[in-house]
C-alpha cells in the first residue's frame, strides 16, 4: 500500500514505485502501448509530466500505468483529525 497525503503527488509516487521495480518510463511506456494502442513516445511523453508533477494523471489516464504496475487504486476519504486525535 502507498498511502499518498499530498494527491497532487501521485504522478511522483508512481514513478517511485516503477523505479523501486526496476523498470525504466520508456519500459513502461511501452508495456502500456501493447495495453492501450497508443504510440509509446507519447505515452512516455505523458509519464514524464506525472514524473515530475508539470501534469497529474487523470483517473482514465491512470488504469494502464496501473495495471502494468501490478498495482491497485484505493482511494480513503478518512478523515486524517480522526486520525490524529
């Protein structure tokens, strides 16, 4: 589980946790062109940005990067004061 307190952040913490699995943007890039029919360039274009926060990646955007990643979205609404009391 990656638990994001800044969400503007999660194009940053997934390229951590893409480089943590060794797998290089362009690598990836590519597994998600085999998923999604799009040129690679392009989409290694579009990682670049989440990479480093010029863009955040949108929810429909997200689903391939994800499913290469062997990863799954969870988003928790919980309240971080009852967290913290």
């Amino acid at each position: 589980m990656i638990r994001l307190t800044d969400p503007t952040r999660v194009g940053q913490a997934l390229a951590e946790v893409r480089q943590l699995q060794g797998m290089s943007r362009p690598a990836c890039a590519r597994e998600i062109a085999k998923l999604t029919g799009r040129g690679w360039r392009s989409i290694n274009s579009q990682l670049w940005t989440w990479d480093t926060g010029a863009c955040r990646p949108t929810l429909e955007a997200i689903g391939p990067y994800l499913t290469v990643l062997g990863l799954i979205l969870a988003v928790d609404f919980e309240d971080e004061a009852e967290e913290n009391p």
